[in-house]
C-alpha cells in the first residue's frame, strides 16, 4: 500500500468549482433551449376563455432559468477577482423568479386585452 500516494491524490479535487459552474450553466442553457423551443411548438400563448396554453408555464420558467444560468456562466468565465461579488449573484439571481411572478400575474389576469 501506497498511504503516502493516496494522501497526495485526496487533497486534489477531480475538478475545478469554475469548470463545474461552467460545465453547470451550459448544460442548463441546453435543456432551457430545449424547453422553450417545445412551449414555443406547443403553445406558450393565452387561450381565450380557457386560460394558458400547455406550454405557458414551462416556457417562462425555462426562460426564468436560462436567464440565471446565462448570468452563472458569464460570472464563471470571468476572472476570479471580478468585481461583481458571487454572493450578490446567487442571491439576484435565486430572487428573480419572485420579482417576475407579480409581473406575470399581472400580464395575466389583464390578457387578452378586451
């Protein structure tokens, strides 16, 4: 046994926090793209007289979400000491949906416009 080798390989981490956020974002990014291209297929659209299309609801969250992602990305591909912090990130970015939804609510208790 090689005790001292196995010390030397257990404080190396498999992978970076940065290529892990940049690998993250990406693929988020895809399944957004993914997402939205199917509302936009089936219908993210209000139906008269019967309320949102299928595709409504998974189309701004998608939307929600690839936005967030895209700002993770651009903030991970940035150098380490840039000068916008990751707390103020994570945070702006974990409490976008709840300043959409008055937003959306509104745009959906006044569509379609009479």
């Amino acid at each position: 046994m090689h005790s001292s080798d196995e010390s030397a390989d257990e404080g190396r981490p498999l992978f970076s926090n940065r290529a892990a956020d940049i690998v993250v974002a990406v693929l988020l990014l895809v399944v957004c793209a993914i997402v939205i291209q199917d509302s936009n297929r089936i219908g993210f659209h209000w139906i008269e007289g019967e309320g949102p299309a299928p595709g409504y609801f998974p189309f701004y969250i998608a939307l929600v979400l690839g936005v967030s992602s895209f700002i993770n990305l651009v903030s991970a591909i940035r150098a380490p000491g840039s000068s916008c912090p990751r707390r103020l990130l994570i945070s702006s970015t974990s409490m976008m949906p709840c300043w959409l939804l008055p937003a959306l609510d509104a745009l959906g208790s006044t569509w379609p416009p009479t």
